[in-house]
C-alpha cells in the first residue's frame, strides 16, 4: 500500500511539474488539459498549489 502511495505522489509531481514547464514554453491549460485527460481547471488549481508548495 505504501508503494502504490509513493507511486501516486510521484505521478502527480510529475504532472504539475508538466503543466508548470508547459505553461512556461507558452502552452495554454486548455492545451495540457487535452493532452493529460484532466480537467482544466482542476489542472490550474492543482499545479498553482504545488507552485505555491514547492517556492515557500
């Protein structure tokens, strides 16, 4: 159970870390939304939170 946690966390890492370098190269949320399957809004929410996180 433990590693399937890890497993999880370290997707979601990967994908914020996607929309954040995505939204750098000039992709929109609308754009990264086609590609990942999430929703775009949960997308911004979800990778603005983890900027937020990852710079305090």
């Amino acid at each position: 159970m433990v590693s399937l946690s890890n497993a999880r966390a370290r997707i979601n890492q990967a994908l914020y870390e996607f929309a954040l370098v995505g939204l750098r190269a000039g992709l929109s949320y609308a754009q990264m939304s086609a590609f990942t399957g999430i929703p775009e809004d949960d997308l911004a929410k979800q990778a603005e939170d983890y900027h937020r996180r990852m710079t305090i």
